[in-house]
C-alpha cells in the first residue's frame, strides 16, 4: 500500500500565508534558511519514497527489521506495561511498519485500539479503509490533525493507557533543542506508565552517514530542489534550478547531518513581488538529521520525565526504537 501523505488535498488559505511568511523569513535570514517540514507536497512524498528504496538510505531498511524481527520483543513490551491500551501513531504515513506489530498484537488477542495522527485527511481515510482489512479484527480510530492536539484529543476520547509510537527517526528532524522541547511535550500530555516508542538513527561511521543524505543517484539532490519548485509552483517565484546544487555535511562530533542548497551564481530570485538576492556559492540550509548515542537518547528522555525501558536495536546496532516509560 502505497500512499502521498499530503497530494490530492486543496491547502486551505492559511496554509499558503503560513507557507509564504516562512518561507520569506527564512529567506531573509542570515544564513538562509527553509523548513524541511514543507518537502512533502505530492512530487516530495515520492522522492522520499525513492530515497527509503535507495542502497545508501540505510534507516528505513534497518527499522523494518525491527517491526519484521523483533515483534514478539515489542509487542510483548509493550503489554507489560497493561491493558487495554491505544496504540497511537506520530505521523503514521501508510503504517508499513507499524503493520507487522498491529498483526502481532491482534494474533496474541491484546486489547488495544490503534490510532494514526496524521496532518493529511488523504493518509487517515486511506488507513480506515485499508488496514481492518489487511488486519482483520483490528480496532482503529484515525485522527487527523496536528500531533499534540490530536493527543490530547486521544486522551479526551478515552481513559486508556496510551502507548505513543513515533518512528523513522523524525526526530532526528528537529535541532537537538527542540527535540529535547518535543519530548518535553509529549511526555506533558501523557501520564505516568504511559509508553513512548521512539525509532533514533545512532551515529556510526560518518561516511556510512553521510552517503545516505548524498546518494550516488541523486535523488536526495531532487529531494531537496523540489522545495525550490514547490515554492515556484505555489508562491509564484522564479527560482532556477540550475542555478543551485545540493551539499551535505556529517559532523561526527556532535552528530548532525546537514543538507543545504548551494547558490551557483550571484543571482536574484523573486517571491512574490520581493527580491531575494543570493551571493555565488551562498547557501540555503535545508534539513537537520540530528544522529544520537543511545546515552543521549536515554538523557533526553530522561529530562523529559521517561525512564528508558528497553532498547530494540537492529542486527547492526546502527538504529534504536527505545521504549520510554513516562514517570
Ligand atoms: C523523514 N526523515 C527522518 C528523513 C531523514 O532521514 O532525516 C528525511 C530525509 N531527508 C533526506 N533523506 C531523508
């Protein structure tokens, strides 16, 4: 099941101002800047599905055969901490992993109900028609929504334990600061013995790092020049795609991975009426792909108010779906 998250759906009115105000503010900044969120209109969603099928692109390939190879250890963790529960999915996208441990728990008769948060309508009535199919017996409320209000929207539906799965390494998406910010939220709109199933890329060897954020194919490249089509298309600007090329950096001292866009020429870019002017070979910071130690990610959680009860690794010990109980 294959599906874009954000594609067939009119983006209201604000979204376009939203759109328009950070993309200008980012622009203006000194150094230039854009907001990776923004990379997944419909053309995004299918490059980053070429980026998961990519050789370099290890993260996607590594939790799979955490949900595939270790799904007695997760589900068995996560009934530990009682029942009934809901099973609720950060950005659940087409749940192909989730999937294998929603069979698992329906197989063994948990008492569960699962519920995907997802800012895309498209992706929620997608999974309410699919998955109690493929799934048969599963229990499914889709919430579509910004993450913490629909998790407070969860917690108004029902008492039950909650169980908050937030995978793929989004976090690593988020400055370390703000993901620590994030923690701190979701561990606030949660109660204690409530679980969090993080899924953290781990930092490993940093040429093993960076070719997954720079693949010989070039799609990341794509990737990342599609915002600067997105931005023409819906903002009306006149960026020039040729005139810009993707860079990307691991430091492997504090683990980020940055990608940027790099100015060819001195060049002007109108966006709806302002100019934008661009020195040669200034760029335009990207994306954040934060990497962790699994010491940092147990301090993270730990400042959060979770106490790290287990780690699922993969067989290569390059990737970590941590299970944090909320203290
Ligand atoms: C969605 N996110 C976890 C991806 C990552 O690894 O940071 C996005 C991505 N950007 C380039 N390649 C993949």
């Amino acid at each position: 099941m294959i599906l874009t998250p954000t594609a067939p759906e009119k983006q209201p009115e604000n979204h376009y101002s939203q759109f328009l105000h950070d993309v200008l503010d980012g622009l203006s900044a000194t150094p230039k800047h854009l907001q990776s969120k923004y990379f997944y209109d419909e053309q995004g969603d299918k490059l980053f599905q070429d980026i998961m099928n990519c050789p370099e692109y290890y993260l996607t390939g590594l939790e799979m055969e955490i949900f595939t190879q270790q799904t007695d250890l997760l589900a068995h963790t996560i009934r530990k901490g009682g029942e009934p529960f809901d099973l609720i999915e950060l950005g659940a996208g087409d749940a192909t992993k989730s999937i294998h441990l929603l069979r698992k728990l329906v197989e063994m008769g948990a008492h569960f109900e699962y519920m995907p948060i997802d800012i895309s309508g498209h992706v929620i009535s997608e999974l309410e028609a699919t998955l109690p199919i493929s799934v048969p017996g599963l229990k499914l409320t889709g919430l579509k929504g910004e993450y913490f209000e629909m998790l407070a929207k969860a917690s108004a539906i029902s008492d039950r334990r909650k169980v908050v799965m937030f995978l793929g390494s989004n976090i690593g998406n988020m400055p370390v600061e703000d993901a620590q910010e994030f923690c701190n939220s979701l561990r606030q709109h949660l109660s204690a013995g409530d679980m969090l199933l993080m899924g953290v890329d781990l930092k490993k060897n940093p040429n093993t790092i960076r070719a997954a954020y720079d693949d010989k194919g070039g799609i990341t490249k794509a990737f990342n020049l599609n915002l600067l089509t997105r931005i023409n298309r819906e903002l009306g600007a006149d960026f020039d795609l040729s005139q810009f090329d993707h860079f990307c950096s691991y430091d492997p001292e504090n683990g980020a991975c940055k990608s940027y866009l790099i100015s060819l020429s001195e060049q002007v870019v109108k966006i709806q009426g302002k100019s934008i002017r661009f020195e040669k070979d200034e760029y335009i910071w990207m994306e954040i792909s934060q990497k962790y130690t699994i010491d940092q990610v147990d301090e993270m959680a730990q400042r959060a108010g979770f106490t790290p009860a287990d780690h699922i690794f993969d067989s290569k010990h390059w990737f970590v779906d941590a299970m944090l109980v909320a203290v």
